[in-house]
C-alpha cells in the first residue's frame, strides 16, 4: 500500500511526465520538418480545383482523405486508381457517368476545369497519410482476393 505522501508524489509524478509527453509531441508534429500537406505544390489550378470540388458539392456523394460522404467512390488516390484520362471522362461527360450502376451528376465540364480538377486530385494525391493508404481492413483485403 502506498502511503498519502508516496500516492501523491505518484500521482503529481505521473501528471508532469505524461504532460511533458504530450507538450513534446505536440511540438513534434507541428514543427515544419513534419508538414505532410505539401503546400508548397498549391498552384492556381490546384487552387480552382478546390474551389469546383467545393462549388460542386463532389462532397456529398464521394469522400476525400476519408471524409466525405460514403455513396461514391473514395477519390483521394483516384488518379493511381484510374489515371487523368478516366477522371477526365468521368467530369466532362454531358450524360450521367454511371459505368458500375450508381449514377453521378453530369457535371459536363469544360476542358480545363476538367484539367483543374485533375491538379486539385494530384496535389491531394501526394500528401503523405503516414500509411493511411496501406492499411487494409481484413474484410476489405478477403475482399479483394476472392475478386
Ligand atoms: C450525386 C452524387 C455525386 C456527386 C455530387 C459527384 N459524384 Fe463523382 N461519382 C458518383 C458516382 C456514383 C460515381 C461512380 C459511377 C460509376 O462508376 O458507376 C462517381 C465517379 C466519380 C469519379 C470516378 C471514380 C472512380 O473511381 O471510378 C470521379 C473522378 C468523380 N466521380 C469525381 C467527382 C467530382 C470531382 C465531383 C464534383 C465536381 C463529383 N464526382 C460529384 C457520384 C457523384
């Protein structure tokens, strides 16, 4: 049994290493060696890409980096998935694009707010997720190998 004194030097103890913990990695992650976003990549196009992808509402039905909405498919990887061209294909088509059932809304646009999106999709692309990408749920990986 711990007595009085020796439970609050335990406890005060264990308060300042564990504060002192969170204090360093707090530091840790915000400090510029770990920025992960790549903003020096920001260009205008990736920037218009942005603002099509907010304009749009491309949110309520797919999701970037996990969030977003769940009735299309996940786009942060999209490019590695697909490529440009099927991107491409998929924005500037004038009918609902619909190849696997689930119909999208038929944004028919332009070159290059097609080619911006793209930007915005690469930029998106290259952030580091810390290995996001790669950790499968066992459900999804039996998935997949019965595929
Ligand atoms: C009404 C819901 C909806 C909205 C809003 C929507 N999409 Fe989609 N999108 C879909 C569906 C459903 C698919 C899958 C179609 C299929 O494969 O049959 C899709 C497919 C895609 C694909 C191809 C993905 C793949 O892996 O095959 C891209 C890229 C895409 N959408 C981008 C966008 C962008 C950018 C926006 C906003 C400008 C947007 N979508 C808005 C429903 C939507």
């Amino acid at each position: 049994m711990l007595s009085k004194k020796q439970a609050r030097n335990f406890f005060l103890g264990g308060t300042l290493v564990t504060f002192l913990v969170f204090i360093g990695l707090t530091i840790f992650s915000l400090s510029s060696a770990n920025d992960q976003t790549n903003e020096e990549n920001l260009t205008a196009e990736v920037v218009r890409g942005k603002e099509l992808w907010e304009k749009n509402n491309c949110m309520g039905c797919h999701s970037l980096l996990g969030e977003g909405a769940y009735y299309a498919p996940e786009l942060t990887k999209v490019l590695d998935r697909r490529g440009a061209g099927y991107v491409k294909a998929a924005l500037m088509s004038p009918v609902p694009w619909q190849p696997s059932g689930r119909k999208m809304v038929a944004y028919n646009m332009s070159d290059q707010e097609a080619n911006d999106m793209v930007a915005f999709f690469e930029w998106i692309g290259e952030i580091d997720l810390n290995g996001f990408e790669r950790i499968v749920s066992p459900l999804a990986k039996r998935k997949a190998a019965n595929n």
